[in-house]
C-alpha cells in the first residue's frame, strides 16, 4: 500500500478485463490458492474466463473497489437465467469475493456487497447457491431469508475396499453384495457400447439445445441450458479440463454428462437425457467414471436433487447416497413473488448440479 493510497477513498465500479491481473493479486492473498481446483490454465487464463463478456454485460456483472491505482477488493458473479415454470429469470450465483488482507476489517467487504444487492434489487433475479461457509460474509450479506433444499450427494468408489470403506461409514453391510454387484458387475462393460453411440463433445449446438427443450421440462426449476452457456462453462478449456460425453443417435442428442477430476475426486458436473430414453444416463456416467478413473480419480461424486427422474439410473451405475449438500435459493425483499412461489412449493421438480455452482 502506498501512502498516497492510504488517504483516498475507497472507489466501487465495474470490472474490466484489464482489471484481471491486479484481481488476481486480491484473489490470491485473500484465498491463498485461486481458484482452489485443478485445473492446466493458469490463475490468470481462468480470471479472464471469468470476465468475459457473456458475464460482463448482465444486470449484475463483476466488479472491483480501488484505492488510488490500487485494486482492493473483487466481487465477481455468475449469471444465466434460470426457468421457473414457463418464465425464464435473472439466475445468479455468487462467484468469489474477496479483499485483499491489508485492507480487510474496513469496509470494503460492505461496499463490495451493499452495491451488488443495490443492483440486483433492480433485476428479476433467482438466486441458486450454496450457503457460503464465511461467517463475515454471511455477516454482510443482507439476506432476508434463506429457502434450503436439500441435494443428495452420490458416491461411486472405483476399487473394493472405497466401497468397503463407505459401507462401514454408513453401517450398511445388508447391501454389500448387492451394491458391489452394481458397482463392479461385468454389466458396464456391456453398457459403454450401446445403446445411444458415445462421442466427445467438441461444442454444444443446436442439437443440445433441442435436447433441452425436450429434458429441461421435466423441470420446473433449472439454469437454463442454451449452448453459449454451457459453451462457456464446460467447453473453454480456461474453465478446467472437463470430459464432455454426448450419447448421439441417428443424429440426435440423446443425452450428456460432464465430467471433471480435482484430486482424488471425479464430479460428475452437469447430467441431462432425453426423459424417453433414462437408460443413457447410466450408459454416460458408466463410461465418464471410466474416463475419471482413468484420470487417476479414486471415485465419482455426483449431486442431483432429492426425488430427481436420474436417481434409479445412477443407483443402477454403482453409485449409492452418501449425505446431503445444501442449495440456497434465497428470498430477497425483492425477489419476484411468482417464482418464488414455485420454487418454494415442497412438490417441485429441479434440476441443480454441481456445474450449476463456480467452485468445481
Ligand atoms: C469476507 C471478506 C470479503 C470481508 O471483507 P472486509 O473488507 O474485511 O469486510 P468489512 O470490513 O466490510 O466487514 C467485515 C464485517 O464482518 C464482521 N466480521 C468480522 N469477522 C467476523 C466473523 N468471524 N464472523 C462474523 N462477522 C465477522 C465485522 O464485524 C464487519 O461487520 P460490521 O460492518 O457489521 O461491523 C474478506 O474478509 C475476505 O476477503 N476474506 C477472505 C476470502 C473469503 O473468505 N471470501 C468469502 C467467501 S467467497
């Protein structure tokens, strides 16, 4: 910090991309490591990610505080609408926050979040996130009240003695043979190669769109999935290295699964087939825990909302629950009542997973 810094005033705005370099600064001396998954781009290359104009130019947008030339604080957010019911919504997720530590505990959290919500209270928006495990930030964000949903966090080990291991966790040796039967039968093999045809995606297009159209209205709640979302996201190797496997037949997307190591962990972010044919969901995720094996992942991890049309396919690929996570939906003053009224109706149907949030 440089004295002259030190006597002038803090300054909130909007983030361009030539802020990137000095955001990283912020980024990694609040978080230590930025961001905290692996992946072969650089800090720098997944900022710009971030940044780029798809988020820029969205009623929420990133933005920094200065202090002189000196960039202090980072607010970022994830935007794409989200459909509740037939209407589609400002959808967004909170990405980082941070302040860099020398100017922590003076406001500039506070500044950071008081604008956002100024702002966002100028949007029809829903909110999809998980609560954040910062008690400060928790502290500054003014959220009137917090609809929770739980989702059921699924497991496949990929050697005998992980599902031994979560066996003994849950105390649930009755289903030991069934469960190691599911997990390491002879029966995926089979399945890898039929029924749909299973290719890498290199984009999605309008045949993931059609397939959209088609799965997403099982759904009464979903981040809309058009294809320069999911383009975004998945696609652009500065996300993370994500394995992106479409099931195609007669030149029909049938289905997709993303899939993406950290550690020892495969997650299976982003699952969607057509409802007609709920077989290829297992013929995806068998032959994406395949690939994440082979990536060096210990087991696949995938979350889906409790009672979601996908749980019987993935019991049947070997994966069984574990636990729960948590998705907040947040009411806000000025949340638009329609949607929340569905979103909070104990019957509806969503579509949240792990791709739907910015820390996988
Ligand atoms: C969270 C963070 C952005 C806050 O920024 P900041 O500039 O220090 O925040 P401010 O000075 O505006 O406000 C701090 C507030 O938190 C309160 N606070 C401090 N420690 C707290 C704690 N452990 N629990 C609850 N509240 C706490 C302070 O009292 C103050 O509230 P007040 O204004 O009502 O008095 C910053 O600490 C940070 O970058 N942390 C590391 C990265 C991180 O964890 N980000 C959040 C998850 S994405």
């Amino acid at each position: 910090m440089t004295d002259d810094a030190a006597t002038e005033a803090p300054v909130l705005r909007k983030a361009a991309s030539e802020d990137a370099p000095g955001m990283l600064r912020v980024l990694e001396a609040a978080f230590g490591r930025w961001p905290a998954f692996e992946l072969t781009a650089t800090p720098l290359e997944h900022l710009q990610w971030k940044l780029t104009e798809l988020q820029a130019d969205t009623p929420f947008g990133n933005w920094v505080v200065t202090v002189g030339s000196e960039i202090v604080g980072v607010r970022m957010h994830w935007f794409a609408p989200v459909r509740v019911g037939d209407l589609e919504y400002d959808g967004d997720t909170g990405a980082d926050v941070a302040v860099h530590p020398g100017w922590q505990g003076r406001g500039i959290g506070r500044l950071l979040v008081a604008e956002r919500d100024r702002v966002v209270a100028e949007a029809r928006q829903v909110t999809i996130e998980t609560p954040s495990r910062s008690a400060q930030l928790l502290h500054l964000n003014d959220v009137p009240d917090h609809v929770l949903r739980p989702l059921l966090v699924w497991e496949r080990p990929f050697a005998p003695a992980a599902l031994l291991r979560q066996h003994a966790r849950a105390q649930r040796w009755g289903t030991l043979p069934r469960d190691a039967w599911r997990t390491f039968g002879p029966q995926h093999a089979r399945l890898i190669s039929g029924p749909a045809r299973l290719e890498q995606m290199a984009m999605f297009d309008e045949r993931s769109d059609a397939l959209w159209e088609v799965a997403g209205r099982q759904f009464d709640v979903a981040r809309t999935r058009a294809a320069a979302f999911m383009n975004w996201r998945y696609i652009d190797r500065r996300s993370g290295d994500a394995v992106v496997l479409g099931a195609v037949e007669d030149g029909r997307l049938l289905g997709f699964g993303v899939f993406k190591r950290d550690g020892a962990v495969g997650n299976v972010l982003d699952l969607m087939v057509d409802p007609g044919q709920p077989e290829v969901a297992r013929q995806l995720v068998v032959a994406g825990s395949e690939r994440l094996r082979r990536l060096g992942a210990k087991r696949a991890v995938c979350w889906l909302t409790e009672g979601h049309p996908l749980e019987p396919e993935l019991a049947r690929s070997g994966f069984a629950p574990v636990g729960t996570a948590t998705l907040d939906l947040q009411r806000r003053d000025r949340s638009p009542a329609a949607a929340m009224a569905v979103i909070e109706a104990p019957e509806t149907r969503m579509h949240v997973t792990m791709g739907d949030f910015d820390f996988v």
